[in-house]
C-alpha cells in the first residue's frame, strides 16, 4: 500500500511539474479559467496582457481583461451556450492589457471536462489586430474568401488569366478539389461545425504545397490549386498528397468528431485549353470522373479527352 501511494504521490509531482513546464514554455497564450478567475496562466498569456515578473494574472477575476462589464458578460454567456451545445468556443472580441491599451484577440476556449461544461476551462487567446485590420481592408474582401481566408474565385481566376496563352514555356497546372460527400456533414452537424471545418481543411491545403502556389476556395466545398512551374507528372504527385492529407484529416469541433474524403482533377495548361473557362472546365471534368470512379481518387486531363488515372 505504501509503495502504490508513494507511486501516486510521485506521479503527481511529475504531472505538475510538467504543467508548470509547460504554462512557461508553451509559445501559445493559454490558462485555465474557473468561477470567473484564472486559476493558472502561461508566461506567454501574462506577457500578451501587459504582465511580467512583478504582476500575474493568476487568480484575477477574468474581468480584467475585457474593455468593460458588458464585454465581458457577453463573451460568457456565449461561451456557456456553446459548451452547454457541445461546442468550443472560437471568436475575436477587443480586449484591454494591464496599461489600458487595447488589442483584438482570437479567443479559442474549451472545457477540460465536457461532461461538466460549467466547471473549468481552458482559454487561448492570440493577438490578431494585425490581421483583422488586413481582413477590414477593401483589396483584402476583394481577393478573399470570407469564410477560409482563402484567394476567391474572382483572385484565382485572375492569375490564372495571367498564365492562359502565355508565350512562355513555364509549365502551370491546376487542380480542382471537390470534397466527397460533404452535404453529409452539413445535414448531420450542421453548418457552423461544417464552417469550421471547411477553413481548417483550406489551412491545411497551404500548408501541402509550394509558397509560390495558389489555394483558392471557388465556391461550396469546392477548392482550387494554381501550380506555376509544375508539369503535369509532378501536379500528379502533389494532387495525390493532397487528397491523402485530406483522407487523413480529423475535425475535432467540441464533441463533434468527423473525416472526408476527397477527388482531385488535374490538368496542364495548353494551347487547345484558351481561356480560364475552359482550363476550369477541363480540371472539374477531371474531378467529375474521379468521383465517378467512386471517390477518394485523382484523375488527370489530357487533350483527347480521356483520363489518365492515379490510384488513391
């Protein structure tokens, strides 16, 4: 018995020393909040609201870093109809650091238990005065997609036009990205969830390809890839890691857990395609055959009109 409660006893130290670890080391603004308090705050989190090693948030009410009561009472009774749904909370709201400026954050908040959604939780706030100024701009909603912050379909197609009938000899290709059966997670979730899940896939397309390519959300769950300087053997290789990535992505939205899957059409810009239209229409004809052949697949346009096939 005494070696079992020596065996607990050390196995709490070492649980919070790691936590202790981890509020000074994780490069994310994150605490624990209960019953309207910090309870523990990272280094970061004190840093982001003005604190140093002099002052800590740590057990201050959470009132303090909102720019007035109804902010602040607002923000909880918002974050206790989503929990009490299921649901995280995910949304920017102004808030005030220790010296009275004032500064846009994303706050990200979950419970640690959701079976007791009213007890603690666990907050991550990042500063995005800098983007959300960017998104507030007229050039910025011109060219992007509100939802994913993805190029629109207005963007894409306009550096597409770039490289339709292009004397040079650079090789572009495009791919046309459908998500199977997405009206599945709309019916069954809904659409704030199937929102959310539609900017964390286009988050996670950027990340599958070049900084010199274009992710583009051009309508619904349909995405679109620019690839300047890429041939069609090497679009091939990046339209199957792209719709591996895709099978491989979970969505975890509070208590809501799901994955699709996805077809990809590819095709290379030529002379017999002479407009944006037509290399669109020759990518999602692509795609359509893909989906035809059941699903989670890639398929490739060439000029005779048949289809080359890469397995998925």
């Amino acid at each position: 018995m005494q070696a079992t409660n020596e065996a607990q006893a050390h196995g709490s130290e070492t649980t919070a020393a790691r936590m202790r670890a981890l509020m000074v080391r994780a490069p994310s603004a994150l605490c624990f909040v209960d019953q309207g308090s910090f309870q523990v705050v990272s280094e970061q989190f004190n840093h982001l609201f003005g604190h140093g090693d002099d002052t800590d948030l740590c057990l201050q009410p959470t009132r303090s870093i909102f720019v007035s009561d109804l902010s602040h009472q607002g923000l909880m009774e918002r974050m206790g109809a989503a929990f009490g749904a299921g649901r995280p909370l995910d949304e920017e709201i102004e808030h005030v650091r220790r010296d009275g400026s004032r500064f846009w954050g994303r706050v990200q908040a979950t419970p640690v238990h959701w079976d007791k959604p009213a007890g603690e939780a666990l907050w991550i706030i990042e500063d995005v005065t800098a983007a959300r100024q960017l998104r507030m701009q007229p050039t910025w909603t011109a060219k992007h997609d509100v939802l994913t912050e993805l190029a629109n379909r207005r963007e894409f197609e306009r550096r597409l036009s770039e490289h339709v009938g292009s004397r040079r000899h650079e090789p572009v290709s495009v791919l046309w990205v459908d998500v199977d059966k997405f009206s599945e997670v709309i019916h069954g979730m809904g659409t704030e969830v199937a929102d959310h899940f539609l900017y964390g896939l286009g988050q996670m397309l950027v990340t599958k390809v070049r900084a010199s390519d274009l992710v583009a959300r051009l309508e619904n769950d349909h995405f679109a890839v620019l690839l300047p300087d890429c041939d069609q053997h090497y679009a091939q290789i990046v339209a199957d890691k792209v719709r591996s990535s895709i099978a491989a992505y979970r969505l975890r939205w509070g208590l809501h857990r799901t994955r699709v899957k996805a077809c990809v059409g590819v095709v290379q810009l030529q002379p017999t395609l002479e407009t944006v239209d037509a290399v669109l229409g020759a990518a999602a004809l692509a795609c359509t055959e893909a989906k035809a052949a059941g699903g989670d697949s890639v398929r490739v346009y060439v000029p005779a009109g048949t289809f080359e096939e890469l397995a998925g």
